[in-house]
C-alpha cells in the first residue's frame, strides 16, 4: 500500500492544480481560464523580475565599485535580477563596514537601482554572525575563535628540519597562534603510516627534528586566531 506524507500531498495538488484548471476549461470553453494557464506557462518560460534566483554575490576582493557596476550590468544581462553581497575571505576584514565598504554598497545599490534590481542582505563578513567582522572581540584575543591549520613540506633527509612561524593562508583574516604538532611519513606513503614527528619550544612558535634519508612528508598542525582585525596596521 503506498503511504504519502501530508507534504507530498500538498506538493502534488499544487502541481496538478493548473493542468486540472485547463482541463476543466477544455471542457467549457472558458476563455478566462485559458488566459489563466497560459500566464503561468509563459511565467515559468520568462519569470518576473521579483521572481529572480538570488546568488550571493561573493564580496572577495578589492572592494572596487565600478567592479561592482559591471557586475550587476552582466548579471542583468543573463536575466539575475537581484543578489546578495557576501563579504567573506579574500576581502580585507579591516575594510568591513569602514569606508572602503560603504562606497562599494553606494555605488553597488546605485546601480541596482538603475537595473531595476534588489540587493539583499546578509549580515555579517563571512560566518557564523555575530562578530561584525571582528569588532565584538577586538582587542580581546583570549576571546577570539580559534581554528586548526596545517600545511604539508616535501622534504630530502638527512637533515635537521626547522618550521618558523608560518605564513597564514588567509593572511589578512587570521593570525598564527602556535604549533600544536606535527607528522611525518615518507613521500607518496598511505594515509595510515603518518607518525609523530618534532619536538616544539615553550611557546609553539618553532619546531624541529630530524629527519633520516629519503623523501619525506612533514605535516604541522597549528592554533589560528580566526576573526583577529588588526586594527594597528593601517589599511593601505
């Protein structure tokens, strides 16, 4: 016995209900509801405006608003009527919400205005809101969130290998706390013959140890503060 959850029976009335409609019209030659049906066929064929999809629109660069213009001149083109700006990495968090900012959403609402667009808004640089892009912990780094890192080095023992600080692969949205450890294995080896490897100083800022002849693989893991501003250097 076929059993359908009360959803699917909404989902499938709401599909059937046009075709029925022309049906019934079909039967009485009601030129009202062929005018009906045929509305909605040409609205699935050419949506309205205010029936656009809504990507976002990954702010991820320079915050340029003549960029910005082109953009939404290109989206108009292939029939996007709105989007959502979406500042996220790649953008330099100390230019959210300061003046660099501002201009880009000016001339971003400006032109959307011209197009006949809708912007619409997310709510903080890149996620989980709440942060305001780093303000409501600034200055306050025992606060920040911290994520986990790690990077990879190929590297021909023997030798006594060294890792400094590291330079951060997001450089302008976290910032290097300490090593945590490290691994290693030989080049091109399974994923399950990864072993401990190094020894680090007090703080986590350097770690070394040797490493026999060969080919190898060195895996350091690292604490990175994750929504660090860094408001004391300047935005250029």
């Amino acid at each position: 016995m076929l059993h359908c959850s009360p959803a699917a029976v909404l989902l499938l009335v709401a599909w059937l209900s046009p075709l029925l409609a022309y049906a019934a019209q079909e039967s009485s030659g009601s030129p009202a509801m062929d005018e009906s049906f045929s509305n909605i066929v040409a609205g699935f064929n050419q949506p309205r405006r205010d029936c656009s999809q809504v990507p976002f629109w990954f702010w991820n660069g320079s915050l340029d608003p003549e960029e910005f213009r082109a953009q939404l001149r290109e989206m108009a083109r292939q029939g996007v009527y709105a989007a959502m700006p979406h500042p996220r990495f790649g953008m330099d968090r100390r230019e959210y919400l300061e003046e660099p900012f501002w201009r880009a959403m000016a001339a971003a609402l400006d032109e959307a205005d011209k197009l006949g667009m809708q912007l619409w808004l997310y709510d903080d640089y890149n996620w989980p809101s709440g942060g305001a892009g780093g303000r409501v912990t600034d200055g306050r780094p025992e606060l920040y969130p911290r994520g986990l890192d790690y990077c990879r080095f190929k590297v021909q023992g023997p030798q006594e290998f060294r890792l400094g600080m590291p330079t951060n692969t997001e450089p302008r949205m976290e910032r290097f706390e300490k090593y945590l450890c490290a691994y290693i294995r030989p080049e091109g080896a399974a994923e399950g013959e990864w072993r401990p490897w190094g020894s680090l100083d007090e703080q986590g800022k350097d770690i070394h140890g040797a490493v026999a002849a060969g080919s190898w693989e060195v895996h350091p893991r690292s604490a990175q503060y994750r929504r660090a501003r860094e408001k004391q250097i300047p935005i250029s």
